[in-house]
C-alpha cells in the first residue's frame, strides 16, 4: 500500500457539492484519492459493496465520528473513525477485518484536509491490519455540516475462545482497566479552550486489537465483558454494565491510573475524569483468580499502566460506588446533561 | 415487533447535546425508542457490537443519507436509509440480513420527528425482512448539521447462483431496467421547489430484494451485472459500468419508461432525466438469449415497466450512446456538477 498520497494537482482546492453528485468529479475524487490510496481487492470493483467470505461468529459494529475539531493533538479523525471501530469490535473479542468508509463532508472543506484524513485512515488501517472494502462519499452546503462526518462500519472475526457476554459477569470478579483515563478528551478539550501545558496532551487514540486477542488468546473464558469507555468516560460505562446485571460495581480511585497533567487539566476545567472520554484504554470484567496474571500480561504488552481498579459485588446491585482516596464512598452515577460534547 | 411507538411522554420535545453525550438523556433516548422499536436478540444486548454467524459468500456495504428534506412525499430519511443500503446489497446479488444503524442528528431536532423517522426504519426494516442488530447516536450543535443524517451498512448473503461481476459482462448483453427513470429526484426535487402537480409525485424508494433475488434463482449467471442508478441517475451509473469494462453502451430513448408526469417536470426545471436519481430501479446486464424472459418475470413480480433498453458492444468502449427518439446518436457522458444535490 501507497502511504502517502499527495493532494492531486488538477484538482480543485476546496471540496464542492459536486464532489458529492455522483457525477464526473465525484468519480474523479474517487479515483484520484480514494480506491489509490485505500486499493485492495474489494474497493477495486468500485461496486456498491464487496463480496467477502465469511465462516463461523463474526462481530459487526457501526460509529459515526463527529469529532470537533477534525485535527488534535495525537490524531485526527481519519485515524478516530478506523481505531474506533476496531475497537467496538475488539470489545466483542473480536479481530477486526473489513471496514466500510463513509463520509459526510461540508461544502468548502479544503481537499487539502480531507487527503490529509484519508492517509491517516489508510495508516491506521494498515496498522490496525483491517481493509477498507467498500465506502460512500456525500457533501452537504456549507453551514449545513461541520467539515467532516465519518461513518466506519466494521465486520471482525470472534475469537474462538472468546465468551464474552453481559451474562458472564459474576459477584467476585475483577474490573480492569488498560491504562490511563481522560487522556483523549483532554486532549481534545485543550485544542477548544486554547489551553497550554508543559507538554501537549496527546489524544491516546489506538487499536485495541492486539492487546484483547494476546489476552483471549491466553485467557480465554476467564475475560467475561469488556468494553471501551469512550463517550461518557469510565462513570457512565460502568453504569450501562452495572444496569445490565443485577449486581453492584466498586470501584478505588486510587487505583485508578490517570496522567499528571490530565488530572491538572481536569480540575482547572471543572472536570471529573470519571466522565470524561477516552479512546485508547479498556475496561475488563475478569474471573478474579486470573485478574493479576491478566494486568501482568497487558504491562508485558505494553499497557505498563493496566491496573485492577475495582470489584464486582452482590451489594448496591444496578449501582457503581467509589470509594474514594480518603476512604469515603459515594455512588457514581451517569453523565447527566454534556460534558465533553463531540469527543468523538 | 411493535410498528408504532409514540414519543416517550416524559422526554423533551427537542434533542438536545445531552442526548449524544453517552450519559444519562442517550440513556433514555435509547431505552425509550431505539431500542423498544427496533427490538431483537442482538439489539437488546446494548453491546458495542453485533455477534453474527455467519458462513460463506456475503456482501457488505455502506450508504450515509442526507437528503433534504428529511420528509418527502412517498417516504423519509428512515425508509430510504433502509431501503438504500438493503438495495446496495441486492445489486451485488444480495439478501440483506443484517443492518447497522448510526444517527447524525442536529441539536434542536424535534423529538417527534426523530421517532416519525424511527417508526419507518422499524416498518422497512420489516418489509425488507432485515434486522437492526448495533447502532450509535451522535448529536452535533445547531447549524453544524441538518436536521438528520443516518448511515445504514448492510450486511447481506449471496445468492448461491450469483455471479455479478463487471468482468462478466460481454458484448451483446442486453440492459434492462426494471422501472420509470427520474421518480424519486422529482419528488424530492418537487418538495424544495414547491412545485405542485394534478397528483403527487412520490418517491419510489423501496426494497429490491425480492425481485433481485427472484432473477437470480430462475437465471443465476445469465445476470452479469446489477446497478442501482441512484444519484447522478441513469447516464452516470452507465458511464462508471462502461469504465470499468472495454465495452459500448447503448441505449434507446424510447425504451427508456419514464411517468408523465415526471417527464413534464424534468422539462419544467430544465432537468434531464437521464441525469435524475432514481430509489426504486435497478439496471442490469443480461445475457441477450435470456433478456425477454427475465423482463416477462420483473412484469410478474410487479415491476410492470421493466423493459430492455439497450445493448453492449464492441464499439465506442468505455463510453454510453443515447439514441434518440428520432434515430440520431449523443454521446451520454457523466453528471458533470450538480444536477440534484442531497436526493439521496
């Protein structure tokens, strides 16, 4: 695969609403960016879907990404929309293999910008080992859009010893989390407010991919329900999970890892980190007899912050309690209302 | 499944940020409509991803919709989303099975409205005998997006007898449409100009499954290619068919079914038919021996204006010849601009 592609030079420097007429520069927008830089044999046929041959579980997953502004520190939201949906599908144990493409862009954006995102996506897809197969390009007037939408719809293939079900949570097992939290909105909301640290907080944005498989792969049914705490931050996952099951989660917040600077970010902004997104770590519910052998195997794999962060009990069922440092705890509940709007 | 669900009583009659932060009100939103209207054993998992079993040839695809309004006469952005993507999947000689469902909705959308749109995703979704299996529900400010987007992708099995490849089709094969050109562009086009006709004009959205399907399993590989020609319309779908092969496209004005109607009201807005996206047809390229029959059985299956329109040669490869209704030749050549922008 081409790596870099640059800007074609007979094109025109602003994406037009006849980019998206279907019509001759639809097709040279296509060609010329597009099916060169994503080519593979599926995208190839240039026909409305691609043909693929599939046995046994799959796991199928779909994020429309709305991230403002499309670039940010760590990333942009070419390489957001390909992670993401890895991710979605790495949370089902599932190794992602085909993705879909679909972009939603306003009239006016430079074409500068938008063959920008596309090397990102074929970078990240390349990196996440998944292919591009089949896409959709449409463009709305300006002011009726917001530079860039992108859909990425993701088709993964399930683990074969992955068991992983809201069912399978029991009172006793361990929660873990990859590492560090708030990181990716942080990142994001220091871009909006003009905010300056030290060192630039980077978005975490990565495919997850690897990590879930070395883990299922060794561990197998021991891993019950994962899931990535993106919108809502960790808070609001952990509540979608607890109200699932009839049972209670805990978790310490002195377990939980979170980055220096972040944590500054986050009390100069007003910010609990708890609901704050995130996109590069996830959290796992573990039979507690594996929990310390599955945080060494993720330190090993490069998640050196990976931490048991909490338990599962019988106790408060439906509900998630902190206990926090001093030694208090106190019922988290959801995100109500917005705190990081368009995270992602 | 239960077909109408009126909205939640308690909920806010706009949507709000809230609603796309992934706390609480996306909660609620969720729980209330999606995932009460659209029910089934993998929706009501509320996991980041569908677990599918699937085995042997199947066709993926993706489609966002934009079209404005989001209410025409003869449907909303709902069914054509659902149709749309179910139709892209049958033009690769696909039964569509399983669709993703992912919301771009404007701050300030009436509440009513996104459950009027979610009522007919639900009922089409029925007719095209698919199921909703994961979603996402995304919310940007007012004036960053317009009313609505939807992305569908589509998942669907290949008909053991399909073979639809470009490569398969030859000189002599014959084209065949299997309803009047320009209906859908027209209704959408007749609502935005407040042009006003003895009847209605309406969308022709609607699912091609089942008279794809039928094709297939009465004449398998005498079907060489299948095109739905939404935007960019007739003229453009044959101009991206006639590049990929080495071959001439022919067709004849007369044979081309178009409504009355239709026709005045392309002549009225200065509009070539041709150029006008269609929802509810599909071309195909058949084998000639088989091409009266296959016609005959799209009369049956209700589609009663299917006809043979024209043929594929030898000569002027790679390009489209119209001839018209008094015998001349023109070259037919891609949409080049907008003729109809956001129809689809």
């Amino acid at each position: 695969m081409q790596i870099t592609c640059p800007v074609p030079v007979s094109e025109t420097t602003l994406i037009t609403m006849g980019h998206g007429s279907g019509g001759l520069l639809t097709h040279k927008l296509l060609q010329a960016g597009v099916f060169n830089l994503l080519e593979n044999e599926w995208l190839n046929q240039q026909h409305d879907g691609a043909t693929l041959q599939l046995n046994g579980r799959v796991a199928f997953s779909t994020d429309s990404y709305v991230v403002s502004p499309i670039f940010f520190p760590g990333g942009n939201i070419g390489d957001l929309a390909v992670n993401g949906t890895v991710n979605d599908l790495a949370m089902c144990g599932a190794a992602a293999r085909y993705l879909s493409l679909s972009f939603i862009i306003e009239e006016g954006l430079p074409m500068e910008a938008f063959y920008t995102v596309l090397n990102s996506i074929a970078r990240a897809a390349d990196a996440a080992g998944v292919r591009i197969v089949t896409g959709d390009t449409k463009v709305v007037e300006k002011g009726k859009g917001d530079q860039l939408f992108i859909n990425t719809s993701g088709i993964g293939t399930i683990h074969p010893r992955a068991a992983i079900h809201h069912h399978h949570i029991k009172a006793g097992d361990r929660i873990i989390i990859s590492g560090p939290i708030a990181t990716h909105g942080i990142a994001i909301m220091s871009v909006r407010k003009g905010l300056e640290f030290e060192t630039t907080i980077e978005s975490d944005s990565a495919p997850l991919k690897y990590q879930v498989l070395s883990m299922l792969e060794e561990y197998g049914d021991a891993i019950h329900f994962l899931r990535d705490p993106t919108r809502g931050g960790v808070a609001s996952v952990l509540n979608e999970v607890a109200g699932l099951t009839s049972l209670g989660f805990t978790i310490q917040q002195q377990a939980l890892p979170i980055d220096e600077q972040v944590e500054g970010a986050c009390e100069m902004l007003g910010l609990d980190p708890l609901y704050v997104a995130n996109e590069g770590i996830f959290l796992s519910v573990v039979d507690p007899e594996y929990a310390e052998d599955i945080v060494a195997l993720l330190h090993k794999d490069g998640s050196t912050q990976a931490a048991v962060i909490g338990e599962v009990s019988t106790e408060h069922p439906g509900k998630v309690l902190l206990r926090s440092r001093i030694g208090g705890h106190r019922v988290v509940s959801y995100l109500t209302g917005e705190q990081l709007p368009r995270i992602c």
